[in-house]
C-alpha cells in the first residue's frame, strides 16, 4: 500500500496529484499525531507513505506521531534541518 498525505499549513499551498489519497488540514499539532497514532494499528507492514507540504506544514510532527506509535524510540528529526 502507497498513500500520499498532502498537508496543509493554513495558508493554501499546492494540492496533490489525481489518484492519489490527499488530507489537507492545518490542525494542531497534538491532532496530527493522534491522527498518526490512530494510523499506526491498521498499516500493513510494508507500507510506505509519501508525506507532501510546505515548510512548516506538519509532515515531521505527523512522523513524529507515527514512530511514537510504532514503538520508535529513537528521536525522529526533520531532513530539512
């Protein structure tokens, strides 16, 4: 499974790409890992997930959330920095 999540900043930005799965959102970032941690249970392993958006947007919080739920210990950094 591949699904791509297009995140939002609040302040518009691009879309996603046709055929693809796309959340826009500019919630909080305690929201965006519980809705990361509420992923976690149900993907099959090997899942791979694209995450998309601007600076700032949330993408690393989102993985953040994810990898806590996942049993990840280790610290999750963004590339950018």
């Amino acid at each position: 499974m591949i699904a791509t999540l297009r995140a939002d900043d609040g302040r518009g930005g691009s879309g996603g790409t046709q055929g693809q799965v796309r959340n826009r959102c500019s919630w909080t970032q305690g929201a965006k890992r519980a809705l990361a941690a509420s992923l976690a249970p149900v993907l099959p392993a090997g899942t791979w997930i694209r995450l998309e958006g601007d600076l700032g947007a949330g993408k690393t919080t989102f993985t953040q959330g994810l990898g806590k739920a996942l049993g990840i210990a280790r610290a999750i950094k963004s590339p950018t920095y």
